[in-house]
C-alpha cells in the first residue's frame, strides 16, 4: 500500500500535467489553422471546393480525443512490476538521500519474513509517502498559455478586419467572385466558318498592364489548351490561317502575382466550328506535243508542281470536283482562261507562250472554293540546236581542187526531232580580182527529213565558174524541223579549197621530187660506206680466220642499215607511187614523161626485191642461231651484192635525174603557155573590165611568169654539158626580153587608168613571150629527144645484161645437174653462181 500510494500519486500528476498541455496543443492548432484559412480566403477567394476540404481536414482534431483517452488509461489502469521498479527508481532518483532505496525496499517487500518486515517498516516511518509528494515536477505551460492567448486575439482581430473572408469561409458551400472592374472582350462571337478559312480575332483588355493578357486555343487533335500569345496590350489582333479543325479560343486577364484572389481575374471564350469546303476529287494534266515532233501525248496526275514540255505543246487540265462546278477560270501571268463546266467536270486547253506559273481559281455552286487549290509552273524547253560533226573535211587539211571542181564530205547529223535542211553554203575568191565576189552559193545535199541520228558522205559539186589560183571558202549548215520558233541551225567552221595555178601544182611537184631525190642521195652514200665497212670486215675474217667481237657487232650493224635501207625504199615507193598519182589527176606532164616516170617505178621495185635483202635475212637467222659455218664465203657473196646494189642505186639516180631534167622542161614550157593564154585573155576582155581589175589581173600574170623566170634559173644546175650550154642561152634571151618587168609596167599604167599605155605595154608582153616560148620549144623539143635516148638507152643495157645473167644461169644450172656433193668442181660451180 505505501509504494502504491507513491506511484498512483506520481501517476495521476503525471497526467493532469500532460491533458493540460494536451488542451493548449489543441487550441494552439487550431487557432493557428483557422487563421491561415481566413488568410487564404482574404487573399485568393477559395472556391467551394476547397473550402470543404479545409474543413474537412479539423476532422484530424480526433487525434487529441485519443490522446486524452490514452492518457486517462494510463493513468488508472495496473501496471506490471518491472514498470513499477522502473517507475520507483526514476521517483528515488530525484532525492539525493534515497537514490535507489526506494527500489530496493519495494523488492524487499517481496520477501514474507520478520527481518524484512521490520526493515521495511523502520523505512516507512523514515519517509512516510507524503515525503515523496513533490516527486513530479511538472513541465511549464506559460508560454503555451501565452501562445494560445495570442492566437485568439489574432483570430479575434482578424475576424473583425476580414468579416467578409470569415462569411465565406463558414459558408462553404458557396462560391463567391471577388469585386473588380477588369474585363476582358474576344470578337467575333461564336462563328461557323469553312474548312481552310481565315479569321481574325480582335481583343479587348481593360485592365491595368501589370494584369497580362493569355490566349489559349484549344482543338480536337489536343488535350490540354495551347498557350497562343501573351501581351499586355490594351487593343490586339491574332490571325488564325487554315483552319482545319473546330477549336476553341481562351482569351484570360492573369493575375499579376500570387497573392491575387484569382488566377484569371476575368475571360471570354470564342468557339468556332468549320462547315466542309468542296474537294478536288482528280486533277490530270495531257501533253499533247507539235506535230513534227512525232513525241506521243503524255499524261500527268495533279500531285505534281513542275510541267515540262516543247513550246507549241498544247496542254490541257481536266478537273472533277466533290460537288457541281461554279463560274471557275485558269489564271497565269499572261492571261485568264475560263474552263468549260459539265456538272462535277471542268476541263481547259491553251497553248502557253512562254513559261509561266499558273492556278486554278474553282468554286462550286455557291461560291465556295476548295481549301487547298495547287499552283503549277509551266517550264517550256526550247528545241534542242541540231548538232553537226564533220569527219572530213577536217580543219588541217590542205584541200586541192581538180578539174571536175568536186569536194568530199564525211558528215555526222544529230537532232532530237529530225532535220528540215542540209546545205553547202561556198564563195570565190579570185586573187587578181579588185572587187570580190561577195555572193554565196547553196546546194542542197541529200539526208533523210525523219532520222534523228544519221551519216552522210559523198561529194558536192563546184556549180559556178573559178579560174586557176582561186579559193573556195565553203561551210555546211545544218537545219531542224521545228516549225514553231522556226527552224534551227548550225554552221560548220570554215573550209578553204583552192583551185591551183599550173605553178602551184608544178611546185607542189617539184618540191616532193627534191624530197624523193635527196633521200636517194642519202641512201646511195649509206650503202657507199656499207661496202666499205664490209670489206673492211671480210679482210679481217681472211687474216683472223673467226670473226671478233668487235667485228660481229659492225656486221650486225651494217645489216640493220640495210634493213633501214630497205624501210627507205619502200617509203620512197610509196612517195613515187603518190607523185605518179598526183601527175595524172593534174595532168602535169606528157605520155612519154610519164612512160620514163612508171619506168623508174620499176626499177625502184627491182631494187626494193634485190636478192641482197633474202642474204642479209639468212645472215640475220644464222646469228641468231650463232652459226658462223661458211662466213667467210657467205660474206664475200654479201660484200658483191652489196656493191651491185651499190651500183642500182647509182644508175636509179642517174635515171631519176634526167626524168627530173625532162620534168622540168615540159613545166616550164606549159608556165610560159598558161602565162600566155592568162595574157592573151587579158587583152581580149580589155574593155569589159575596169582599171582595177586589169591592173590586178596584170600582176597576178606578172608574178607567175617571176616564178617560172626564177625556176628557169635555179633550173640551170639541173643539166650538164651541152644541154646546160643551151639552157643558159635561152636563159639569156629570157632575161634580155624582160617580159616580167613590161607586165609591171603595164599593170602600174592600168591602175593609174592610163588604160592606152598599159595596153599597149601588155601586147608587148604578149608579143615577146610568145617569141620566147617558140624559141624555148624548139630548145626543149631537142633536149628531150636527145634525153629520152639516153634513158632507152640506159633502160636497153639493163635490158641486155639481165638477158645476158639469164643466160649464164641457165648454162650453170645444165653444168652443175651432174655434181655431186663430193665432186672437187663443186667450189668453181659455187664461185660462177655467185658471179652469176
């Protein structure tokens, strides 16, 4: 009972103190929570909603009720004895003079004997309970109290400052709208429009600029509003472009900061629904190309921005709405067409000028158009240039007319639609002529009009008449077919083909001539040193017995110079061969010059097959085997055909030299007749010409004959003995009759117009050439004859020695049937066929 009495003491001041503090607590919270809640509905006018909430949360109070419940349990009900030890030793604690005696005498009086009877009661009557009645000491609640006083007077004064905020705070069920005069205003009202359509929403906001205005849209494709713009502008526009869904527009005056009642202080709502516009259900292009194109129509869907086609291509549109067409037209930069209308059908055809951008302008019946109408640029290409390439003629070529005036072509046409025109365009240019013939020439050459890609080659045919020496400047033009921009054409570059002089195709010989004769000169002094080397080589295989190094080598050398010697030959063959050409296309020279030409063909060919080069073959083989089994035999037999060679080429170029001589005699006998004729025609069309064209006429004859004088001249070393003696003494004469310098004088006077004079000093050119060319005749008459002698001369004794070898081969062969490989006459029998 003693240590009852203790603990239920301390139990029931235990919990007196902690209700007290448990009350404060409570007031405390929920002063402080109702001002906060006047503070939130003073500032922000809490919606119903909320309020509620904030109500309902002083439910929360119930906390307090089972604090007090548990307290009040606590304190009345049986503890067990470990909480009663535990609680006696925190009461003797708190005295210094019992400390843990009060624990220990509680367990002594578990023990039932006299000694801790006795014990226990001696400490009993020390400390009687009531000395342990001021144990608790109870925690201080003054400036709980103190608090609890300070919110009351707080809510107190709040209440009255704010009685509006405390009517609406215990009327929570209502919602109430704090008092301002900030509007805001959206116009247009509510509208339907259609799809694709444009609007404009004008803004009203009265408010001060610290209250921004928000614009919101939403639509069915969202799920939460999108912020549009923020402006603190009083008046402002905002244009929606294409509309395509229905949507809804928020336009909302913000709070300035949080502290304002609202977040939107005020709002207007724009709703707007969209009504279908018609829809171009198919939209095709066709192409139809120009005729002479022969290009198949083409046809495009409209999902395409770009049209490409020919100029003069028609094209046309076909069009096929959702609904019935109204009034619709086609707009370009150029022009406006209307499109024929049949129900849900509309078609235009036009044929553009130029490229252009062009747009469809459809509405249907009630005037409504579609929301999206595509734009189309219209490319028109020109027709391609036709491309001419020429294979010959080519540019470098040195182009000679002959005397059926014809040129050849080798050219390559190309053009994408085909060709309308295919010409030769030439002029003439005559060199004495003072007024030039400026007319062109055209003639039509043949092609196929439909073939875009195609060859030609043939000749064209000189139709007008040109005198010796002139030149023909000529081109080719190409022309296409379009008939549209008109045709099209190409020039070639310009050619030059000339028609020449007698003296130009004499020079033109006689410096190829000099060419051939300097290479044979050339080649009779290579094989000349050739014999040398290989007797030299001979002579030292009969006194070594072998050939040396050194000397192989030389006879290998020697043996590819006379390979050389023959590439030579053959080259000069060809250049012979060319000449003969030439000769007879230009008609240079006589029968009988050319019979003595073709004669020294044959020797040149005699020559090329001489048996020298099947030896050098088998003298190649046997080094290349290295046998050098007979050397000395087979290159005695080599040094001897070498020397007759040797000897060919020496009479070939004798031969060739007096064919030059009779060459040169008959070009400088046909110059003094072309100057002749050229002069004699001058003085027949004397009256028909003007001054200037006579004096130029008479110049270009003076400087031809200056160019047959000078020949003449150089043409003296050509001869030797008696036949230079009579060249010069016609030289003398020629030079004594001064006919070159009287056409000069002649030609001054024509263009000084002194026409009497000139003509009087061309009959005297006239005159003294045709004397000179009657003694230059008789001249040249005996110097050919006597020429053309010596040549048969030359040509019989080949004639007589190969008849003559024929025979001695003959008579050797009967002489060696009967040998046999042992026979002691086999090496004289050798020895004779190799003199043979």
């Amino acid at each position: 009972q003693y240590f009852s009495s203790i603990l239920g003491r301390y139990r029931r001041q235990e919990a007196k103190d902690a209700l007290k503090h448990v009350g404060l607590s409570f007031i405390i919270l929920n002063l402080a929570y109702f001002i906060i809640c006047l503070l939130l509905e003073s500032i922000w006018y809490l919606s119903p909603g909320i309020k509620e909430i904030l109500w309902y949360l002083l439910s929360l109070n119930a906390f307090f009720f089972f604090r007090v419940i548990s307290i009040l349990i606590l304190s009345f009900t049986r503890h067990n004895k470990t909480e009663n030890e535990s609680l006696l030793l925190h009461i003797g604690q708190k005295f210094e003079d019992i400390n843990d005696k009060l624990i220990n005498y509680y367990q002594l009086s578990q023990i039932n004997n006299l000694i801790s009877d006795y014990a226990l009661e001696k400490f009993m009557n020390q400390y009687p309970d009531t000395y342990f009645e001021h144990s608790f000491k109870a925690e201080g609640i003054k400036n709980k109290r103190n608090i609890a006083l300070g919110l009351l007077a707080g809510i107190v004064l709040l209440s009255f400052l704010s009685s509006s905020a405390s009517l609406r705070l215990f009327h929570m069920h209502k919602s109430f709208e704090p008092e301002t005069n900030y509007t805001i205003q959206l116009s247009p009202a509510d509208t339907s429009l259609y799809t694709y359509d444009s609007l404009t929403i004008h803004i009203q906001r009265m408010a001060p600029d610290r209250f921004p205005l928000e614009v919101y849209v939403l639509d069915s494709t969202m799920t939460t509003p999108e912020l549009l713009l923020r402006s603190r502008d009083s008046i402002l526009s905002y244009d929606i472009e294409r509309l395509t869904h229905a949507a809804v527009y928020y336009a909302r005056i913000r709070r300035p900061n949080i502290f304002y009642p609202r977040k939107f202080i005020d709002s207007d709502t724009l709703r707007i629904s969209l009504k279908q516009r018609p829809r171009i259900r198919t939209l095709d292009f066709k192409i139809k190309s120009p005729d002479y194109t022969q290009i198949p129509n083409a046809y495009y869907q409209g999902n395409i921005d770009r049209i490409s086609c020919l100029y003069g291509s028609e094209i046309r549109m076909d069009v096929r709405l959702s609904e019935d067409f109204g009034p619709s037209y086609l707009i370009s930069e150029y022009d406006t067409l209307e499109m024929e209308i049949a129900g849900e059908q509309s078609s235009v055809s036009w044929i553009p000028a130029q490229s252009q951008n062009v747009k469809l302008m459809i509405v249907n019946k009630e005037g409504i158009a579609p929301g999206s109408v595509p734009n189309y640029k219209i490319v028109l290409e020109k027709d391609a240039d036709p491309i001419l390439y020429l294979h010959n003629p080519k540019l470098q070529d040195e182009l000679l007319l002959n005397e059926d005036l014809q040129l050849p072509y080798v050219a390559h046409l190309l053009d994408d639609f085909g060709i309308s025109d295919f010409t030769v365009n030439y002029s003439v240019h005559s060199e004495y002529s003072f007024s030039p013939d400026t007319s062109i020439n055209t003639i039509i050459l043949p092609f196929d009009h439909n073939a875009t890609l195609q060859t030609r080659a043939g000749v064209w045919q000189i139709d007008s008449f040109i005198s010796p020496g002139s030149e023909i400047r000529y081109y080719f033009e190409l022309k296409d077919n379009d008939i549209i921009s008109g045709p099209k054409s190409v020039r070639s570059s310009l050619f030059y083909a000339k028609l020449p002089s007698l003296g130009d195709l004499f020079a033109r010989q006689d410096e190829t001539q000099e060419e051939t004769l300097t290479q044979l000169e050339e080649e009779v002094l290579s094989t000349g040193k050739l014999v040398k080397e290989l007797d030299e080589i001979q002579k030292q295989l009969l006194q070594e017995g072998e050939l040396k190094w050194e000397d192989k080598t030389a006879l290998e050398e020697n043996i590819n110079a006379i390979e050389k010697t023959r590439e030579e030959l053959k080259n000069m063959q060809s250049s012979m061969d060319e000449q003969k050409k030439f000769m007879e296309e230009n008609t240079l020279f006589s029968d009988d010059v050319m019979q003595s030409f073709e004669q020294l063909q044959e020797l040149m060919n005699e020559l090329i097959d001489d048996e020298l080069f099947e030896l050098m073959e088998n003298l190649q083989k046997k080094f290349e085997q290295n046998d050098m089994s007979n050397m000395e035999e087979i290159l005695k037999d080599f040094s001897e055909k070498a020397k007759r060679f040797e000897e060919s080429l020496d009479r070939m170029l004798e031969v060739f030299k007096r064919i030059q001589q009779e060459q040169r005699l008959e070009e400088l006998g046909r110059q003094m007749k072309e100057s002749l004729r050229e002069q004699e025609k001058l003085l027949e069309d004397i009256v028909q010409k003007s001054s200037d064209d006579l004096s130029g006429q008479q110049e270009k004859i003076s400087d031809d004959t200056k160019d047959w004088e000078n020949l003449g001249k150089e043409s003296s070393e050509l001869f030797t003995d008696k036949d230079k003696e009579a060249f010069e003494e016609f030289l003398k004469k020629m030079e004594e009759a001064g006919i070159s310098s009287k056409m000069d004088e002649a030609s001054n006077n024509y263009r000084r117009s002194d026409m009497q004079s000139g003509q009087q000093k061309s009959q005297e050119s006239a005159q003294k050439l045709n004397s000179l060319l009657s003694d230059y005749s008789q001249m040249a008459s005996s110097m050919m004859q006597q020429q053309k002698n010596e040549v048969a001369q030359s040509f019989q004794r080949v004639f007589h020695k190969t008849v003559f070898m024929s025979y001695q081969q003959e008579k050797t062969l009967d002489e060696g049937r009967e040998l046999i490989n042992e026979s002691p006459l086999i090496h004289a029998y050798t020895s004779q066929e190799n003199n043979i």
